[in-house]
C-alpha cells in the first residue's frame, strides 16, 4: 500500500463536486465588504471560513505592516 492510497476513496468523492462545476475549493470570492460578509458573482454571501480568527483582515496597522 502506497502513502497516498488510503486517500484514493476521498479524491473520488471531491471529483463528483467538480462534475457538476460546484467546487467548494478554489472558489472565487469577487469582493469582500467585511471579515464576514463578501461577494460571490452576484449573491451576497457570508464568509465562514476565511481564517480570520484575530480579527486582522480590516486591521490598518496589520495592512499597512504586510
């Protein structure tokens, strides 16, 4: 058994989602207004899953040092 062979099984069910053009993965986000609320085409969306955990995404001190 190879390293990756246990993932085979995973990789076919992430392939079903791209079948059909939905892919929760590479989404393209077209504006951000806050850390919770964005943009996707032309839908309002609520942004969960942006990993902004310490609230730095709007932080101007954070933007200006990065």
């Amino acid at each position: 058994m190879g390293l990756y062979d246990k993932y085979a099984r995973l990789a076919g069910e992430r392939l079903q989602f791209s079948d059909n053009g939905l892919t929760p993965f590479g989404t393209c986000i077209d504006e951000v207004y806050s850390a919770t609320e964005g943009r996707i085409g032309n839908k309002k969306v609520i942004l969960a899953g942006t990993n902004n955990y310490l609230g730095l995404t709007f932080n101007h001190d954070a933007i200006s040092e990065g």
